[in-house]
C-alpha cells in the first residue's frame, strides 16, 4: 500500500450563469495524502483530458492562500474543512479513502456563475472602486516612519489589511452579505492617518455600492468570521456600522448648511 487514496468527487458543472447546471461524479484515483486540493483537481482534469471531455473549470491563480482566487465550496464549506485555509492551502490528507467531496461554486446572485466553479467578483472591484482608497498627491511626501501611529491601531489596520477580498464570507453568509469584506476593506483606512481625507464618505460609497450589487443584509451570525480562510474578525462589521452611521449623519448636517 502506498498511502494514496480513491476519491468520488461530485463536482458542479454549469456552461455558463444563463443556463442550468448539475452536478457530475468524477473518480480521483491514486490521490497523495500530500497533494493540494487543486492538485487533486489538476490529476483529474488531466485524466478527462486523456479521454477527450472537457475538464473542470475552476479559478485559482498564486495556490498561496494569497490571492483569494480558489473560491470553492467542500462538503458544505467554503474553502473546505480546516479553519484559516484557503482551498489552495487545502492538502488532501484533510479526507480519507473513499470519501466522498461534493464541489460547488461560490452561491449568490451577485456572484453570477462563469463557468462550473468559477464566479464572477468583480462587483468586489467595484466596491472597491467606490470608496476603497486614499488620497495622494504628487511632490514631496514624508517619510512614513514620521507619521506616529500607535501600534495597536497599525496591527488592528493591518489584520483588517489581510482580507483577500475570496467571497468566503458571503458564501457562507445565509443572506450572501458582504459586510465584513466591506469592513475590512473601510476599516484598514479608518484607523490610520492616511485614510482621514475620505473617511466621511468612504463608508457610505462602499455601503450603497454593495447594495446596487446585490448582496444581502447582515444578521450578525457570525458564520462569515468562522468560514474567513486569513480570520478576518466581526469587529469590522462594527466598525463599518459606526462609519457610516457617522457619515449618515455628517451628510445630513451637510444638507442642512
């Protein structure tokens, strides 16, 4: 016995988010202990190639747990069955022989299909687009290390900073919200100095954004925060509250003046 294992996958497959899709078993056979989750996925589109079927498509790009590309749903869970792991990071002695892994892409309707396990997140662009930036002018700037920050506030801003913007939290979120992607992303600039100049209006933009998308309302179960393959923590999504909140009401003071 080498130690490898015998795999029944049962895997999404979908042309395209216009038409219907429907789920397809596929043996993996002679799997390493070892290999990574999209490995396994590569010997098996290997194998479908061999004998002339079109093999599975599924998004993935550093296969670091870096750039949030390998947006899968295992047996129920986005990015599989380890907490802090992105699909990529998954490695396939997290099953046993002759299990079964059933494979979906990400579900919600502002992540419309492309194709079989590959969604479109480019409404996270847009968020971004909207208000997930600073101002910066050209000419001379300081050195950073002369901008006094303390470092409770720089780890919380980076910890915030470490979201990979993968969808993890609205798969897992029972009304597809994204509130605590759109809390990470407000909340690294709220509390550093270099995000003051749009910090009145950065919370609003992104909120109405994300509500033009399509995503649903958050009810604070805390599924997003369990399922977040870096931890990113609901602390943001309290943040994001109180921005906009402040935002709302310096808007309306704005009107009034």
């Amino acid at each position: 016995m080498n130690g490898n294992m015998n795999l029944t996958l049962k895997v999404w497959r979908q042309k395209n988010h216009n038409v219907r899709g429907k789920f397809v078993t596929y043996q993996a056979k002679d799997i390493s202990p070892d290999m990574s989750f999209l490995e396994m996925l590569d010997v098996v589109n290997e194998d479908l190639i061999k004998k002339g079927e079109e093999p599975i498509y599924f998004d993935n790009d550093c296969r670091e747990g870096i750039c949030g590309m390998c947006s899968l749903y295992i047996n129920g869970r986005p990015h599989g069955p380890k907490y802090n792991t992105a699909t990529c990071q998954l490695h396939m002695r997290s099953f046993h022989d002759g299990q079964n892994i059933v494979i979906e892409p990400w579900r919600a309707a502002a992540f419309p299909v492309i194709k079989d396990l590959a969604v479109d997140r480019s409404s996270f662009d847009r968020i971004q687009q909207a208000g997930g930036y600073v101002s910066v002018n050209t000419g001379g700037v300081p050195d950073a290390n002369a901008i006094l920050i303390p470092k409770t506030v720089s780890d919380e801003a980076f910890n915030s900073a470490t979201c990979i913007g993968c969808g993890a939290c609205v798969a897992a979120c029972k009304n597809a919200s994204a509130m605590l992607f759109v809390g990470a992303k407000v909340s690294q600039y709220a509390l550093i100095p270099q995000g003051q100049v749009e910090r009145i209006h950065r919370a609003k933009a992104m909120v109405d954004q994300m509500d033009k998308e399509g995503f649903g309302s958050c009810t604070f179960t805390g599924a997003c925060e369990a399922e977040c393959p870096v931890g990113i923590k609901l602390s943001n999504i309290s943040r994001l509250n109180r921005e906009y909140l402040n935002a709302k009401i310096l808007e309306e003071e704005e009107e009034f003046h």
